[in-house]
C-alpha cells in the first residue's frame, strides 16, 4: 500500500535518497480512518484531538459559556472564519487574508484537501500567519507553476513537482516573519494553493474556514526564501515505554535559517536541533522540552550551516499505547522533523534519513 509523506520528497532535493513515488492508493484515505478508528481507544492518555472531542460549538466561532441564547445571536456570527485576537504583525504591517472556502468533516474523519486560488493583484509576501484551528493538523502554502482546479479538491499526492511551498505550520498560532529584504513575489493572476491535512475527532460533523495572513513587502528585488527539513524518519517505539531517536546528517548545502520549529505528533514530549563541524563540537540550536502537539510555534533563528556541517535531530517519546508505533503522516503515527525557513535558498533543501520499511509500506 502506497501511503503519503510530510513533504518528504521535496524536503530531501539535494540532499539524501527518498522513495520516489508518493501517489496516495485509492484505498489509503479509508485505511486510515479505520486505523484511527482502531487505535483511538487504546490511548491511556487523552491527546489534543480526544480533549477537543467535547467540543460542540463550530470550531470556527469561540464563545464562553455566559454568552446568550443563541437565538438572540445573530446567525452570520457562527459561519465567519476565527480571526485572530491581536493584528498578526502589528497595527502598522500591511496583511493581505487568504480564506479558503468552507469544508465540512465527517465524524472521525480524516483526510488531506489542497485550496488553490488565483491572486487579485501583484504582491511580495513577507510574512504568514495562522490561527489555531482544532480540525488541522498541519498546512502548507505553495505557489504553484502549472494550473491547479479552483476550489477545494481531495489532494491525489502528498506533494507535486509543481508546487513550490513557502509555508509549513504545525499546530497552534504560528507566525513567520522573513528579513526586511527577503520575500517572495506573487504575480495577479497567479495560484496559491494551501493544502490541509484535516481531522474530526468528535462524534459530530464540524464546519470551517482556514485563514493565512499574508504581510506585504514593498522590496523591490527581495532575497529568496525556501524551507530546510532536518530529521529522520527511523521511529520504532515499543508500547507502555519512554523511546528517544536520533537522526543524524551532513550538510551538503549552504542554509541560512532565520526561523524553525519542532516537528511531532502527540505521543511527542521533547525535540532538540544541534549543529556543528563535528559531532564533538555540535552546539544547541533549538530545545522544546516539555514539547507540546497543540503548540508547535514557530521561533527566530540566526544560524548558518555550512557544506560538511553535521546535524542531529533529537526526539523523546512516552507510548502510552498497547502497540507500536512507527512513522506516519496519521496523528496516530509519529513523526521527528526539525522544520526551518532559510534566505537566499531557492529550493526546499534540508537533511532527511531515508525512510526504512515499516508497517506504511515505506
């Protein structure tokens, strides 16, 4: 059975071996749910998704319990996408939404869905932000250069040659801000396409909207940006015990991050990035120790690697399940990245292990 990766074809250009084929089977997307179906029950620790279960109101509204009845509320209220509590990137910044349609989610559903839509004028984005969303799992926002459909589409493949991401976001409030003199310009006319890997885990059917807040640059001739992946994908933690892995890699690319953020699913509790000329001399870069999956924020870096530059990507685990779990792009399956945005990198690049087979078909 074919199943997807988290942008793993992309992620290793240049730099490690992947598995080249990444269509998604027919029977994949139902495979799934039946396996989160299965698995559910068997947590002894509730995770983001079983906490957000009792959740009855539309995930795209949020309103305390002293609000009034509701037929005193005006109804357009409960159908406006959320929006965030403060302005994204100040009072002064010029922020452009890009607001999908609508999607509708089974109960226990879960499934990827690529928006494409085509811009209204010329810009030179900057900056993104998101707002937590407590039906995504993570999103990704690419230029695309071949025409994709309008509208909402169940996404075939985990990634297209064609698409040309400029934006990772894990769970939570995430915002990524480039240098002054680094963007990436966008044409009228042309797409933007986010892709969402969504989930329900309630018993109902839920509604929403997904917004990114694009900022707007006047640079003229702006530096290139690109995201650089770091990790592995050897995850093999045993039931009822504490597991860490490590992933280790040379850099053979120059990269210049100015951001990142740690990678994992909910079984996750700690993720560390180092780097250095040699394993002896590595030095810490990022430290997210408790590591928590409803809050996967993105944080500022200065760092540059060079060709010949070793990186250890380090991911703690407490399976409290009865199996064992292995990688997978499911909320119930693993993942260790060290995800980062870098200038003057003008394609996806970063330092990945090949994944090995498992019980993904991988």
């Amino acid at each position: 059975m074919k199943t997807r990766r988290f942008l793993l074809t992309t992620l290793c250009l240049a730099t490690v071996a992947c598995a080249s084929d990444v269509s998604l089977g027919d029977d994949h997307q139902n495979s799934t749910e039946d396996k989160m179906r299965a698995s559910a029950p068997k947590r002894t620790a509730p995770t983001r998704d079983e906490k957000s279960a009792t959740a009855e109101e539309p995930v795209a509204t949020e309103r305390s319990s002293s609000s009034k009845p509701s037929e005193v509320e005006p109804k357009s209220q409960a159908t406006e996408p959320a929006k965030p509590a403060v302005m994204p990137f100040g009072p002064d910044a010029e922020v452009m939404p890009f607001t999908t349609d609508r999607l509708t989610l089974k109960a226990g559903e879960e499934k990827y869905l690529c928006f494409a839509k085509a811009l209204d004028s010329d810009l030179v984005v900057n900056g993104f932000s998101t707002t937590r969303e407590t039906f995504v799992h993570h999103l990704l926002v690419a230029r695309v250069r071949a025409p994709e459909p309008e509208g909402f589409q169940d996404c075939g493949v985990s990634f297209r040659s064609t698409w040309e991401p400029m934006y990772i976001s894990g769970v939570g409030d995430n915002k990524l801000e480039y240098p002054e003199d680094a963007g990436t310009p966008l044409k009228a006319g042309s797409q933007l396409l986010v892709q969402l890997h969504v989930l329900n885990p309630t018993e109902k059917p839920i509604e929403g909207a997904v917004t990114v807040h694009l900022r707007r640059s006047k640079a003229a001739n702006p530096r290139p940006i690109s995201g650089a992946v770091f990790g592995t994908g050897r995850l093999d933690l045993p039931p009822h015990k504490v597991s860490t892995v490590v992933g280790t890699c040379t850099v053979r690319q120059t990269v210049h991050m100015v951001a990142g953020f740690g990678h994992m699913h909910t079984l996750g509790t700690s993720i560390r990035f180092e780097a250095g000329r040699s394993e002896s001399t590595m030095k810490e870069v990022f430290n997210l120790d408790p590591f928590s999956f409803d809050n996967q924020n993105i944080q500022k870096l200065d760092l540059t690697l060079n060709p010949g530059d070793i990186t250890r990507t380090t991911c703690t685990y407490n399976n409290t399940t009865d199996e064992t779990i292995t990688y997978g792009e499911s909320t119930l399956s693993e993942m260790c990245f060290f995800v980062s945005f870098a200038v003057d990198l003008p394609t996806q690049g970063g330092c990945l292990e090949q994944l090995p087979p498992n019980s993904f078909g991988l």
